[in-house]
C-alpha cells in the first residue's frame, strides 16, 4: 500500500505542476501556483509551500497557465518540431518482464520469478494535450513460483493517468505513467490442486517512457497482489508479486 500511495503522490504532484496560475494584484505584485478555492470575496493560492489568502478586490488579473510544454522540458524528446494536436490516443505494446520477486506478505523471504512476456492494450483521451486518464488490460505468460507447485499468471484491468510533454512531429513526446485496477489471478491445475481457492486483488504500477514517430518504449514497475488458501492446512496466504517491464508499442 506505501508503494501505491508513492505512485500516486508522485503522479498527483507532475499534474499539479503542470497547471499553474499567476494572481497579478493592482499593485503589481504577482503569486504564481495552484488555486484551490477561489469565490466573490477571496481567492486561496498555493505557491510552494504556503497558502496565501488574497482578498478579490485587491486582484488586478488572474492569469491560467497557458503553456504547460515549458513545464514539461524534462519529458521534451525534441521541442523544435510543429505541435502535434492529438487528444485520442489507443495503443499496443507486448513487455518483457526481465525481473521479477513472488513474496507472501508479511514473510521476510521471496522468490524470484522467472521472466516472461505480456501485452497490454490501452486507450487514452487527453486533456489540454499533456495529461490523459485513460484504461487498459495487460495479459501476461505462464510463470512458475520457484518451490511452489505450479504455475500462474494475472490479468489485471486497471484506469491509467499519463503526464506527456508536448508531441512534436513526427509524433513523438516523453511520459510519465500511472496504473491502479483489479488484477485476477489465474492459476494452472497443478497450482489449483496445491490450493483449495484463489482470488485476485489490487494492482498498481508506476513507469515512464518515450514515443518517437507512434513508436513506444516504456519501463514500468508494476505490482499484482492475489490471495490463496493451503488446501491441507487452511492457511490463508497473501500474495505480492513484483516485477519490472520493458515494453515496446504503437500507437495508432
């Protein structure tokens, strides 16, 4: 669950900073930063760490952000390009999972997992061109436990938020990715029988990546939690799994 709130801390806070809004005042002082209330009588400003209160009559002009790019030179590939207008984005990609821990929570040992492969298709709609929510579905391999026997594999569906730069012709932009859904977990029958009952539970993932010409390179650090009981003994078993993903896409 820290991870997962990491995810979104870190996801919450590049959306933030790429809307920001500058109070000008009648006496020319200015505060750049986020507004979180404003209303007839007075307008709250966030700028850094501080909340300002600033009375509506003293407020010259209030200026939204009008160029998110320039906060977003960190993702910028290539920023010399004409602006490329695409607020609809479906994808593909097929992962390589080249690094993996299987761990029941609340142990302090973990397995490794072996690598395997995954494809993942997902769709977008973005919001003044750099921020998208959009959803997704990643189907992975069959993959074994190490001493475990058997094998598995999840299928999570997850809602994903992606903070781009600017894409440039031709169509290309550096991202930050995040994922939050429900993944199953789907066992093989020699897994099924070491078990009495399986179920899968929550997913979360957080990643970057770069698209030059529709093409997508992505790493993600993803995690899949499932739940599962000992057939002999009742023993009920949480189960974290852990891995990193090289992905290669396109998007159409």
């Amino acid at each position: 669950m820290k991870k997962l709130i990491c995810c979104c801390a870190i996801l919450l806070c590049f959306v933030i900073s790429s809307y920001a809004e500058t109070i000008i005042l009648n006496d020319g002082t200015t505060y750049t930063g986020n507004i979180p209330h404003q209303d007839d009588q007075v307008v709250y400003i966030i700028q850094k760490e501080d909340l300002i209160k600033i009375p509506t009559k003293d407020i010259k002009e209030i200026k939204k952000d009008e160029e998110p790019k320039k906060k977003l030179d960190f993702l910028d590939i290539d920023n010399d390009g004409p602006i490329v207008e695409n607020s609809n984005e479906f994808l593909i990609k097929f992962g390589y999972d080249f690094y993996g821990k299987y761990k029941h929570k609340g142990h302090t040992t973990s397995e490794d997992s072996p690598k395997g492969l995954n494809f993942s298709a997902e769709y977008y709609h973005y919001l003044q061109n750099v921020f998208g929510l959009g959803a997704g579905i990643t189907l992975q391999n069959s993959r074994d436990i190490g001493d475990t026997p058997g094998s598995f594999y999840f299928l999570p569906i997850y809602l994903s938020a992606k903070l781009r730069s600017n894409p440039t012709d031709p169509y290309k932009y550096g991202y930050v990715i995040g994922q939050l859904g429900y993944n199953f977990f789907m066992p093989d029958s020699e897994y099924d029988d070491y078990t009495d009952k399986t179920q899968g539970g929550l997913y979360y993932a957080l990643g970057l990546g770069i698209v030059y010409n529709n093409v997508v390179f992505e790493l993600l650090s993803s995690t899949n939690t499932g739940r599962s009981s000992i057939e002999s003994t009742n023993a009920e078993i949480d189960i974290e799994y852990l891995k990193y993903t090289f992905s290669v896409g396109y998007i159409f």
